[in-house]
C-alpha cells in the first residue's frame, strides 16, 4: 500500500514555536506511512533549509495567501492538484480561511486544522468567530495543542467538543538535555557573561505577543538586589531596536545580552540558570517544554496552557501577564534561593520526560491521520 499523501500549509514567514511544531512532525513520521509536502513562504523554506534539506518533504513556496489575492490562490490550487493530497493540515485560522474550502473544493479526502493558542490579533475585528465556525464546517479535525486551546475553541468559538481533539506539543528530548559544565562555560564566554553571573534567559521572538519589555522593566528592581545578574535575550524580531533603546533609557543595557536567533539554541538555554517566559499569549509553548527538558526552573506568565507545563510551586513559578512587579518578585525569590531553583528544575526535568516528548505527539498526529482515513474512505 502506497503512503498517504499529506499537504501542510502555513501562512507565516518567520521561523517561531509553530514552525517548530511543523518541523518536528516532517521529520519525525513515520515515511512508510505518510508522503509529506509544505506549502509556506519561500522565507520559511529559507530560514528551516538547514534541516528541510535532509528530508523527503516536497516543497511549495506560497506567500501568505489570502482570497484577495487570487494569483496565490491560484497557486495553492494548482499545489493541491499536482500533489494530490489524502490530507491537507492547516496550521492558525489565517491558513485554514483559505486552504480548507479549497482543500474541500479540490477532492482532499481528509481536512485537518491545529488551533496552537488565542489569536490576539483578531480582537475586535469581525465582533463574532462566526467565521471560524463556518469554516470549521470544511474540517474533519481540529487539533488542539493544549486543554485550555482546546476549551476556547468550545466556550470562545463555539467549535463543537467532538470535533477536537487534543495532543499535546512535544519535543526531541535527545536534543534538549541538560548540558555540561564544559559547554554552559563555553557559550558563556562567547556571549561575553561572566562565569558566576546569575543569568535569567528569555527564549522567544522579539514581539509583542512575548511580553518581554516587561521583564525589561523588571530588571533595575532585580539589578538593585542582585547587581551581577545578566538578562539573555534568544530570539530576534521587530521590536529588536525598540527594546535595545527601552533597556538604555532604564540604565540596564549593560546587563542585557541580545544573543538574536540561535540554532540549536539547547546549549544557550543551558547556559542560564532560570528561564523566564513573560508572554501576554499562548498555545502550549515549546520554549517551557525547552527548558523544562534541560532541567531549568521556569518563571511564567499563567496564560494559555501554560500551567500544563509549568506547575505552579512545583516546576517553577506562574505570575500574572504584563506585570513587572510580578516578575522581579518571581525572579528574586529564585534567586536568593538556588536550592528551590535546583529543585524546581529537577522536578521539570521529570515532568518533561513524562508528558512532552515529541514521539508521543506525532504518534497521537499519525493514529488520528490514519482513523480519519479510515473513516473518510468508509463512508464512500
């Protein structure tokens, strides 16, 4: 029997969590099963090459398509035709608006969206998700990559429960391990950080959705207390310039390492002592699970699905979004205590092993490709 063909589509062109997520799902399932394509924009294909060109994945370059620009559409019609998918996989609304009816449209057996977390930018607009659920009616399955994606899709979108279901990101645990000495010294002195300086690490694109300008304000209060600390920043962005001027003007740039885009970023994850995650918004992130599986205590914003990874107490701290005060109260106490900080990171580090290796997500993804397969076909 021939493997089935499946077509994901994206609509963003940076490289962030959800990309990753993509990423980890070409190269993990199983090719005797499943065909795989990608249909993204070129920039996405550029910035994953380095690992996309390992892999027997098909590649469509497609800029954000949208319905008011036809010729893209017509493009990704034209992608859905030649490759002939058994199953076409959406990632956020924005890709599934356009892909889904005309996955639908173009005879694709078997339609399925993952919904990673509340979509911010659409407050206010459109006043309803009404147009969610219509198009939730060309879907056979919305995955969910957390409980609580999972219960706003119901109680916020009105997506009906049975049509979810929920599997949990994960990550390669044989690449995200705690590191040694050796190295955790090594790109210490590359990032120009004093050996003994206390490092709190914020793994994360530079923007809003990250919330880090409030950790920024944050800092003077925890420098005040603990002087050596030094904040690495891992990740790059649009407000990349406007966070450097934010930590001038508060006197704290010398304290600030902006370390950009890192990959493999496990040994700078390692390299800190606490990881912090000051987001306003998110699905189930993979930097918690990161630095869980490395064994760091995590300090986070109780949003999203995030307390299914951080544990409140047990594997690290939960404070409220866009909070300064929070968050230097959060970050002193594990400072002062390295002891509970050891421990909150021991007790992530078995919870990661646990919960949140990748195996576990895509054998979840490839049961429900192959039961929806099974149903599609019978039914005809």
């Amino acid at each position: 029997m021939s493997p089935s063909r499946v077509l994901f589509v994206l609509h963003s062109d940076v490289r962030a969590g959800l990309e990753e997520h993509v990423l980890s799902l070409l190269e993990e399932l199983d090719p005797g099963r499943f065909s795989l394509g990608l249909a993204c924009p070129s920039l996405l294909i550029d910035a994953m090459q380095s690992e996309l060109g390992s892999l027997p994945v098909e590649l469509f370059p497609i800029d954000p398509i949208r319905w008011s620009r036809p010729r893209l559409v017509a493009r990704l019609w034209k992608t859905l035709r030649s490759f002939r998918p058994h199953i076409v996989h959406c990632h956020l609304f924005r890709a599934t608006f356009v892909a889904a009816p005309l996955a639908r449209l173009a005879g694709v057996p078997v339609v399925v969206e993952t919904y990673h977390g509340a979509e911010i930018w659409r407050r206010d607009r459109l006043g309803s998700f009404l147009p969610d659920r219509f198009i939730a009616s060309f879907v056979d399955r919305v995955i969910a990559v957390s409980a609580a994606a999972a219960n706003f899709l119901v109680e916020r979108k009105g997506i009906h429960r049975d049509q979810i279901e929920v599997i949990a990101n994960g990550r390669d645990l044989s690449i995200f391990t705690p590191i040694s000495t050796e190295i955790r010294s090594r790109k210490r002195r590359e990032l120009g950080i004093p050996e003994d300086a206390p490092v709190l690490g914020v793994i994360g694109r530079l923007e809003e959705q990250k919330g880090h300008e409030y950790l920024l304000e944050a800092m003077p209060r925890i420098l005040q207390d603990r002087p050596g600390v030094r904040l690495l920043l891992l990740g790059d962005g649009a407000l990349r310039q406007r966070l450097h001027t934010q930590a001038k003007a508060l006197g704290i740039d010398s304290s600030v390492v902006f370390a950009g885009f890192q990959n493999p970023v496990a040994p700078y994850v390692g390299a800190s002592d606490i990881v912090v995650l000051p987001s306003l918004y998110e699905g189930l992130p993979l930097a918690a699970i990161e630095a869980a599986a490395m064994g760091k205590a995590v300090i986070a914003s109780d949003i999203g699905g995030m307390d299914e990874v951080v544990v409140d107490g047990e594997t690290g701290i939960l404070v409220p979004p866009a909070n300064a005060e929070t968050l230097a109260d959060a970050a002193l106490r594990l400072l002062r205590e390295p002891a509970l900080a050891q421990r909150f990171g021991n007790a992530a580090l078995k919870r990661a092993a646990q919960h949140f290796d990748v195996r576990t997500q895509v054998a979840a993804t490839e049961r429900l490709y192959l039961n929806l397969l099974a149903r599609r076909s019978s039914t005809q």
